[in-house]
C-alpha cells in the first residue's frame, strides 16, 4: 500500500506548476503579456548595459565579440545563438515552449531597437546610472516572463538540460556555461567589466525578489497536480 502524498505547498514553486493546466482567458492573457512584457523589457535591460559600456551580461560579452567578429548587430547576433543553443535542446531532449521560441526573437529585436534610440554615453555620470537601470530592469524582466510560465529561455533550457543529463549541481552548470561563453566572448573582442561582475552577483536576489511579485496567483487546486521541480529553480540557484 503506498502512502499518501501531501499536497503541493502554497509557495511560489506550486503556484507556478499550478499554471501549467488549461487556464481560464483572462489568467491566460495576463501570462501573455506579463510574457511579452518581460521578454521587451529583457532585451532593452541589455541593451542599457551594453550601452553603459561597463561590461554587460555574460551571454552579452560572447554576442559582442560575435558582432565585431561578423559585423552584425548584437541583437541579430543574440537571436542567431539563441537559435543554435536551442539546436543543443535536442540531444538533451528538452521541450521548447511558446517563452521559449519567443525569447530567442523578442529579446534580440528589442535590444537592437532601444540601442539605436539611446544616445552615446562618454562620461561615468551617464554610464553608472545606465548600468544600474540595467541591472535592476534585467531583474525586473526576469520575474515577468519566467512566472509567465511559457517555458524557459533557450540558455536556462540549455543549463537546466545538462543538469539532468549529467547530474552535475546547476550552480556547477551555470557557472561552467558562463564562464566559457565570457572568456569566449572577451577572446572575440568583447567587453568584460564591473558591470559584468555586478550583474552576476546581484541577478540572483533580485531575480528571486521580482519572481515573487509577480507570480500569477494559482487556481483553487482540483483534483492531482503533476510533480516536478519548481519552474523557478534555474534563476533562483544560478
């Protein structure tokens, strides 16, 4: 005789796993443009660190290097290795969502786009505030598209993969992940600086802080709801 399960807690993990059944049109509209919302947000988050020119986001350090290397710009650069990572979903049989596709397109055409708008900064006075807002609305848009819940980016998807592949811990994953694409982007000729550092320490708390405020309330829960690891685990343990 097996023993009964406790139900699901009330915690972020289980409002979120609560999201993955059928939805009724006005909590589905809300994920949507909490979806696309985070994801524009996402892309002009790093698009004020490139600007600020202090070092960006990892994954930004291997765009640059690629964009001096090919001429193209850092958000078509962006989109063209969002689509070749999610080429390696396949041997680690993940499954893409709507999020997924979407961040690969959304975050790259909104970086080029709020790149052209802003002007050049020279001096620290307009640089230091430019990486600040950057970092804080990274941190803002990470809480909007991943409590969406349309599936992870195609980089979250690639760590979170080889985590179940290799059974390796995903701060060992991500760190390796990232590390490589820095030390490959700064070789390409990409920008390595404060800003990067600050990003890497400050992303996880603020990450956990907005994922908070901006879960979509959960359903009343009917009937068993399938088990798994929080959708939310690949941010709040990078």
């Amino acid at each position: 005789m097996s023993a009964t399960k406790p139900p699901h807690g009330s915690g972020l993990g289980s409002r979120l796993r609560s999201l993955l059944r059928p939805q009724p049109a006005p909590r589905l509209a809300r994920r949507l443009l909490q979806l696309y919302v985070g994801l524009t947000l996402y892309g002009a988050s790093s698009a004020l660190m490139v600007a600020a020119g202090l070092g960006p986001e990892p994954w930004n350090v291997l765009n640059q290097g690629l964009a001096e290397l090919t001429g193209l710009s850092i958000g078509v650069v962006s989109i063209v290795v969002g689509a070749a990572v999610l080429l390696l979903w396949i041997p680690l049989r993940q499954r893409p969502g709507l999020g997924t596709v979407s961040n690969v397109f959304v975050c790259g055409l909104a970086m080029d786009a709020t790149l052209a708008l802003l002007p050049d900064a020279h001096s620290l006075a307009v640089r230091v505030p430019l990486l600040a807002a950057g970092i804080l609305l990274n941190g803002v848009a990470t809480g909007l598209y991943i409590t969406a819940a349309f599936g992870p980016g195609p980089r979250d998807g690639l760590m979170t993969g080889l985590h179940r592949r290799t059974g390796r811990s995903i701060r060992l994953i991500r760190t390796s992940i990232e590390v490589a694409v820095v030390v490959t982007g700064f070789a390409l000729g990409g920008t390595v600086g404060v800003g990067t550092v600050l990003y890497a320490v400050s992303i996880g708390p603020l990450a956990q802080f907005f994922l908070r405020r901006f879960a979509v309330p959960a359903p009343a829960a009917r009937g068993v709801v399938a088990s798994g690891g929080p959708p939310e685990q690949a941010i709040l343990q990078r």
